[in-house]
C-alpha cells in the first residue's frame, strides 16, 4: 500500500492568491502571496488528503477583481474503501463566486482582449487621494446599493476568512434596504501607465466595509422608579415627560435621515502591500467620511485583531496630537482629599477619581470626536503616561503617594489610580469573585500589563514620527512611509482577569476588544 503521507497537502501552502494584469502576450502575475490560514475551508488541520505536487491558485484581475480559480496537481490518491481524495471544487464552491470556475485559458484570454478595461474606474466616488514613493493611490467609496459594488465586494470577500480571523461574508442576498446600510471602501493604486493599451490604469490594494446602526438620541420615554423616603419599597413607577422625538414623515421614509452609530466590519490590506501605509491612509480616511457627517454619532469598530488595534491606536493619537484636543487635558496632582464616611462619591486611596481629570472636558472632546468612551479612556491615558517622564515612571518613587515632592512622581501615582478605578468598573463582576487581597493582585498586574502596552504603542509612535519627518525632509512631495502601520509586531497584551461577557461595555460597542476573552483595558 502507497504511503498516505505523501498525498497529505499543507493547505496554507498549496493555496496561492495572485493579482493578474494583462501583459503583452499572456497575463502578468503582479502580487502573488499565500493566505494567514485556510481552516475556513479546509478545516482545522488545515490539510487536505488525496493529491501529490497540489496547486490551488486563486487569481484575481487588478482592476474589477473578476476571479478564477486553477487547481492542477501530479498525481491522484485512488480510492481505497473509505479512503477517498477531497473533492476540492466541492469544498471551494461555497467560498468562490460560480464565474471563478471557468477555464483558465478563457478567462486569460477575456483579460487580454478585454478593451473595455481601459475606461474602468473604481465603482463609487473618489473620497481620497495619496501618494508612496512617487506612486498614486485612490480610495473610492459607495453603498451596496450599487450593483456594481456588489460585485466586487461578492468576488474580493472570498479571501475575508484567509486574513481575517473570524471574517465572514456579507449576505448579498439581503433585502436592498439592509444591503444599504453597508459602505463599501475601496484602495486601489492608479498607475502612471496602464500595462496594455487596452488595459485598466487601476490596480487593488485592499478595502474595508462598514455598517450603519441606527440609534436614538433623544429624552428618555421609559418610566423612571422613584423611591419613597417613608417607606423602603419602590413607588409606582411615574412616566417621565413625553418626548418631543417623531420619526421623520417624508413618504417614502428614508432610515438614512437617522442619527447613527457607524461601525467599521470588513478590513483587509492585501499582504504585498504590507509595511507602506495604506492601512493607516484608508483608517483615516473612513474616520473623516464619518467625522464630516452629521448624522454618525459614534465610531465603532468590529472584532479587531491586535494588528488593526495598533493601527487605530497610533492613528487616532497622531490625530488628537496634532489638532490640539490634548493641549488642554492634564492630571490634577493636587486633588482634594474626600473623608471615607462620605457617600455619592468614586474614591481610590481616599481621592475623589473625578477630581482628577476634567470629566466635563473630556467628554465633550469625546463626543467632538465620536470616539466611544472605552478608546477615548485608552488615549487619553496614553497621553497622559507620555507626559510623565520614563524615569518617574517606577513604584519605588511612590512611597509618598500623593505627597510626593516631585509634582511628576505624584502625576504618576493619580495616572494608576485613575487606570485602576476603569479596570475596576469595568472587571468588577470577575474581581468580586475573589478575596481583597487577591483583587488587589489581580488588578495590579492588569495595571502592568496595561503600562507595558501603552509603553510599546507609545515608543512605536514616537518612532512613526520620526520615520516621517525623515522622509519629509528627505522628499518634500512624497508622502512618508510609515513601516509596519499594517503588520505590526504583537507586544505584550492584555492578560489576567477574565471577561465574563465580551459583549458589554458602556458604549454598546464590544469592537474595542479583540475576539479572545479578556480584561477589559
């Protein structure tokens, strides 16, 4: 009997993905990489038994994305009882669209004499326009109400699941009025010269897609308990005054006239294009599609990965740095002391928290900025951290606490209790399962975890800037590269207390943590 082993595949292997131009006889190969996993597909081994010298390569044009899909291999297992080779266009048709199914000699052949190509452009608008190294880039924008963005997005979003731990697809068979509520963001490079006369100018990079929740902001119609000081049971619940909000009356209603909170889903940067910023150029672009309009509340994000964590992270801090919404925003290292006795107020080690920091302030800049709270605390923080000096940054300088002579020794002991005080509310239901003691562990090792974080995202920005200021002064009309904005290096993360419920927060945004059960940070 043939040794099974030899017909056994890595999936991660066989499996290629290739962007593909028209050349001057045949279709160039662009960008050829292979995906982070396969498991979607193949299962968890990520193997696939029956085929010697297996190849599966996924080819996509450059410009609309049309896909085809190519396997050949040198030798077939041939079925013993039980023992069968995977059926492979069986396991794949649920993951590719019907047309990458064609003859590979029939789609070359459409790509090379495809002339209408030479007017495509990518379906939407024009929302943003960069440049790297002397080379053109476009980010287009448009809802799934349009066809033609359907299209791309139904043949593009087979790799979602290979980058994206957890991706899934869009259903593009939803009603019209939900495919509506999905944005579409497209990243495409323009070349300076199309490969072919006939050919197309514009190139993918990547993409990203968000939804549209739709939220109410007015009064409160819900009745309100009150309780009587004579008695130790609730009143009857009073209604509270009724509400001046109607929905709008135009005919017919048009749900796009409603506050929303807008949530970033789908976000993959093609693995070639890695390392030159074009994650952290569309981030933010997306963020000022939604600052400049009205109607988005809050921005969210998805299930990120810890990738995408650092990317926002590093983006929103530039971004607050540079506008000046941080000028004003300091620790208050001379807070008045509030008596233990007293109630109706959030104290840690005998200080009122909220006297430590404007609450008012922030949450104007927040709300300015339509960042949801548990971000907004984080950058905050981090800021915060980066004003204190590294070297008073240690626990043995705290042995005064807040009666430390030196004013960045005390800003560092307020810092701790007012990251401990957020840890605190926000893991309270999983501390309180554990004796005093071991909370007081457990949420002092949370804290160093957190610092180390911080510490990393800081120094990784420090270093950003001046990557950039290097390149500025070095090329005055280019804009800088900025490497690892898309693949960057996992620091320590957050470890220690678990999350019992991954799905709560004050913000009715779980996308602030990553998938994995954690402390909330």
């Amino acid at each position: 009997m043939e040794d099974l082993i030899q017909y056994l595949s890595d999936s991660n292997k066989a499996f290629q993905i290739s962007l593909v131009q028209p050349g001057t006889d045949t279709p160039n190969e662009i960008a050829t990489f292979h995906p982070e996993f396969t498991y979607p597909i193949f299962g968890e081994e990520e193997k696939i038994f029956g085929y010697q010298g297996l190849s599966i390569h996924f080819r996509l044009a450059a410009h609309n994305l049309r896909p085809n899909l190519e396997i050949s291999y040198d030798k077939k297992f041939k079925p013993i009882g039980d023992a069968k080779a995977i059926d492979l266009n069986d396991a794949l048709k649920e993951h590719v669209a019907p047309v990458a199914f064609e003859k590979t000699s029939d789609f070359n052949a459409l790509l090379q004499s495809d002339e209408t190509a030479k007017d495509f452009k990518p379906p939407g608008k024009l929302m943003h326009t960069y440049t790297r190294n002397g080379r053109t880039f476009e980010v287009w924008t448009g809802g799934l109400g349009d066809p033609a963005l359907r299209t791309i997005i139904s043949q593009v979003q087979t790799v979602v699941p290979l980058f994206i731990e957890g991706g899934s697809y869009i259903d593009m068979e939803d009603p019209e009025w939900s495919l509506k509520r999905w944005n579409v963001y497209l990243v495409y490079e323009k070349l300076s010269t199309p490969p072919t006369p006939t050919a197309s100018r514009y190139s993918f990079i990547g993409y990203s897609t968000s939804y549209r929740c739709y939220i109410y902001t007015g009064p409160n119609d819900l009745p309100k308990p009150t309780t009587s000081r004579s008695k130790s049971r609730p009143q009857r619940l009073q209604p509270r005054a009724k509400s001046d909000f109607t929905l709008p009356t135009s005919d017919p209603f048009d749900p796009d006239t409603l506050p929303c909170r807008e949530r970033i889903s789908q976000f993959l940067i093609l693995p070639p294009y890695h390392g030159e910023g074009h994650g952290s150029e569309l981030y933010n672009a997306i963020y000022d599609h939604f600052l400049s309009d009205p109607l988005v509340k809050e921005i969210t994000v998805e299930d990120p990965n810890e990738s995408f964590d650092d990317m926002r992270d590093f983006c929103d801090l530039s971004r607050l740095r540079a506008d000046g919404t941080f000028a004003s925003i300091k620790i208050n290292t001379s807070p008045a002391s509030t008596p233990s006795g007293k109630s109706g107020t959030s104290r840690r080690n005998g200080v009122r928290v909220s006297s430590l920091l404007d609450g008012d302030l922030l949450e104007q800049q927040r709300l300015k900025h339509k960042i949801v709270a548990r971000q907004w605390a984080r950058l905050v923080e981090m800021y915060l951290l980066s004003l204190i000096p590294p070297s008073h940054r240690s626990t043995a300088r705290l042995t005064r606490k807040g009666n430390a002579p030196d004013e960045n020794d005390r800003a560092y002991y307020y810092w701790r209790l007012l990251v401990k005080h957020r840890l605190y509310k926000q893991n309270k239901d999983t501390l309180m399962q554990h004796d005093r003691l071991a909370r007081v562990d457990k949420l002092e090792e949370t804290l160093e975890g957190v610092i180390d974080e911080y510490t990393r995202l800081l120094k990784g920005a420090e270093n950003r800037v001046s990557v950039a200021a290097a390149a500025a002064s070095t090329t005055a009309d280019e804009t800088s590269q900025q490497p690892g904005m898309d693949k960057r290096e996992r620091g320590k993360k957050r470890v220690i207390v678990e999350d019992d419920d991954e799905d709560e927060d004050e913000d009715e945004d779980a996308a602030d943590e990553p998938a994995q059960k954690k402390p909330k940070t």
